[in-house]
C-alpha cells in the first residue's frame, strides 16, 4: 500500500499516482498543445509584431528581465516545463525526443509522447511534479486562451489586396471567429464574412473549447444554419449534461477532508463551480438528433399532435 504522491490518496497497485491523478494528467496533456497553439499564432514575434490584447504588463516599478508579454512568458514556461518532464522520461527509458521545427508542432509530440507513458510515470518518484506541473500549465494557458486570445483560428484570409503576375495576391493573414458572433473580421485588411464559411476550420480548432451551455449555445447557433434558437439548444445541452450523455466538465481541487468512514484525514477532488461541456461534444451529439425546433415549429408539432388526438378521439367515438 502507497499513497498517491499527487492527491494522497491510497493506492494498492504498486503505482504511485493513482486512477485519478493519471486521468488528470492525461487530460492536460490533452489540452494542452491545444491551448499552446492556438496561443502561439498570436505570440509576438510569431504573427507580425502585434501583441496578443491585453497581454502587456504595466509598469509597476518593479524590475524585470525576459518579454514584459504575459502570454509569451506563459508559453516560454509552458514549452520548458514540458520539455524538461520528457527530457527526464526519455533519460530514464532511453528514449528518443521528437524533433520538429515548428514550437507548437514540438509540443503536441513531446506531450503525445507523455501520454503514452503516464503508466510508465505513475512508478517513478517524480510522478507527483509530473501531474502538478502539467495541470498548472493546462490552468495557466486555458485562462488565457479564454482571457486574451482573439477567438477561434478560422484560416487565413482570402482577401484579394492586390493584383500580380503569378495571380492575384491574397491577404493571407490569420482571421479569428469570436465565440457567438456571426461574422468575421480580418484584423488585417478589416474585409467582413459570415464565419459559417470557415466552420470546418473552426469545427476543428474549437472542439477542445469548454464552457457553460448558454455560451455554447450562443457559439453554434451563430455558427450553424440548422440551429436558430439559443433558448432551446441550451435547454438541450442541460439535459445532455444530466443524462451524462456528454461529459461534464467542473474545476477541481484537492482538499484534506475527514472520512466519516474511515475515521481518518484523507486527500479528496471536489468538484466547484457551475457545470461546463466541451463544444466538441454538443456537436457529435447534435450531428447525430434532429436539429433543435423553434418555438415556431414547436407550436405546430404540438397543434399537429393535438388535432391528430382529437382526431383519433372522434374516430373511436363514432
């Protein structure tokens, strides 16, 4: 018998991370070149020389080293923390590292390596570092993804700007869909289109995507022509939620509580705040029902349903 050197809790597999805590970790390596990447199209330096908004620290006396940009910051130590579990896995094992030239490409294999070995790390005595560190990183990058970052990578814009030998030149730069907004707007050379014209792009990037059912509804009524009321499709998110039809997502944190049953201090998750779903998972599930009705079409199934009892009614009686 061990204790779990992440949560505390007991194990009796030998391991010394338990069911949990691998879940956990594997979740973050999950999320996070997700989140990375998405970050790291708007680092600067990375696209153009534009911050991301709201990243810039004020001047508040103190004296810093290194970018003043949070968001760069963020994903410089986010790039480090992770590297430097693999280097560590990859010394114990002899492995190999991936090696790609893109950062973000880096990262998605380095963390695509670590989830293969999660149980291969659940025996080794830096296994609680190993969760801490990923689960801080995947807390740190989804708020800014969720604070600071434009929205949803929708392409690059198609924009035609100027006329050349070779064809015409395009805009090119990156265009961004605002959750909930049925346009979007090229930062670059300020065109307009409806952002159901980048949905496969958007339906790929914003999968990973988490929050409460009105937002989502919001996000794919603006996005899908098939839906048009939010009303509705929150209601029908709710319910997916409390049939566990899809999964629920809440914020967790380790507490020391007392075990009635076991007389003793232990080591707990609790589960806080409201319940949030991931987009990706409303839309498997709307791709495979009916769309979600209008109150318009409601009230007809509802009068048609009605006339058709009055009916059947009518006949039995005569």
């Amino acid at each position: 018998m061990t204790d779990c050197l992440h949560c505390g809790a007991t194990t009796s597999n030998g391991l010394v991370l338990c069911d949990l805590s691998q879940m956990k970790a594997a979740k973050a390596l999950e999320f996070v070149p997700v989140y990375f990447r998405n970050l790291s199209r708007w680092r600067p330096g990375r696209a153009g020389a534009r911050p991301v908004p709201g990243s810039r620290v004020l001047y508040d006396g103190e004296t810093r080293t290194g970018s003043p940009d949070r968001v760069h910051r963020a994903l410089e130590q986010a790039s480090n923390d992770v590297t430097r579990l693999a280097e560590r896995l990859a010394e114990e094992r002899g492995l190999t590292l991936p090696d790609h030239d893109s950062e973000a490409d880096q990262i998605a294999a380095i963390c695509r390596l670590l989830a293969e070995h999660v149980t291969t790390i659940a025996s080794s005595q830096w296994a609680g570092v190993f969760v801490r560190k990923l689960e801080q990183q995947e807390q740190i990058l989804r708020q800014f993804t969720e604070d600071v970052a434009p929205g949803w990578y929708a392409g690059s814009c198609s924009q035609k700007i100027a006329d050349a030998p070779d064809g015409p030149l395009l805009c090119g730069s990156g265009v961004y869909v605002v959750p909930g907004l049925t346009w979007v707007t090229c930062r670059s050379c300020g065109v307009t289109t409806y952002a159901r014209e980048h949905l496969d792009t958007v339906r790929d990037e914003a999968r990973a995507w988490v929050a409460q059912p009105m937002a989502l509804a919001k996000a794919i009524v603006a996005l899908l022509d098939t839906e048009q009321s939010v009303p509705r499709l929150h209601k029908r998110i709710s319910k997916w939620g409390e049939r566990e039809q899809i999964a629920v997502i809440r914020v967790t944190r380790t507490e020391h509580v007392y075990d009635l049953d076991l007389r003793t201090m232990v080591y707990r998750e609790i589960e806080y705040g409201p319940k949030r779903f991931r987009l990706g998972d409303v839309l498997d599930m709307l791709e495979q029902s009916s769309p979600t009705r209008t109150d318009i079409e409601l009230i007809k199934a509802e009068a048609d349903a009605e006339a058709a009892a009055n009916a059947a009614a009518e006949t039995e009686a005569g």
